[in-house]
C-alpha cells in the first residue's frame, strides 16, 4: 500500500515532476496527488506523495524536510487521516446576523 507523505509549504511554481525527481532519491513512489483550489484551479501550495515502502517514507522525511525547493522550505511528514467535517458553515449556530444597526454611517449607531 505505502506510506503517505504530507508535503507542505511548496511554492505555486514548484511542478509535480519536480517533486517527483526529488522524491525518487529516497525509494519508489506509489502516487503523487497536488491540492488545487477548486474554484482558481491554481495549486494550494501542499499536496502528499505516497512513498511505495515505509522505508523509502522515513527516508523522504529525513532528508527533505526543511530542505528548500523554489526558495521555500518543504514541510515533509507521515499524512494524518482526514477528519470528519461538521456539516453548515463552520459548525456554530450563528442564528441572525447581529444587530446590524444603520449600515450607512460607517458601523456606528446613533440613538
């Protein structure tokens, strides 16, 4: 199965061919997955690559964590699972919106 990798702090420059060169020095890689934005459709500026053998895994982090790619140095570690997710918009009962009060006045209310 391998060992998934988290890769943090890329550059929006940085490629997938260029991570995987540098990946390839510590051991066989099984997949390489970079996070875009949905809506841009640009690079989120992490993605995870999973190493074919836990040996291979341990040997990505110990030599590219902290290692500078783009001017930016990787943050490389063992990916956590996904968490579960609250449905709505951010979990809170936000209920109204607030006492708005006159909008027009620069957010101050007279009375």
């Amino acid at each position: 199965m391998g060992t998934k990798l988290y890769v943090g702090n890329l550059s929006y420059s940085t490629t997938e061919d260029t991570i995987r060169n540098l990946f390839a020095q510590a051991g066989d890689i099984a997949e390489i997955a970079f996070i875009m934005d949905r809506d841009t459709g640009r690079p989120k500026g992490f993605g995870f690559v999973t190493m074919a053998t836990e040996e291979g895994a341990q040997e990505a982090i110990r030599r590219f964590n902290g290692q500078t790619v783009d001017n930016r140095a990787l943050t490389v570690n063992e990916a956590r699972p996904r968490e579960e997710r609250s449905g709505g918009f951010g979990g809170g009962n936000r209920g109204g919106y607030g006492g708005g009060g006159n909008r027009g006045n620069g957010g101050r209310d007279r009375y």
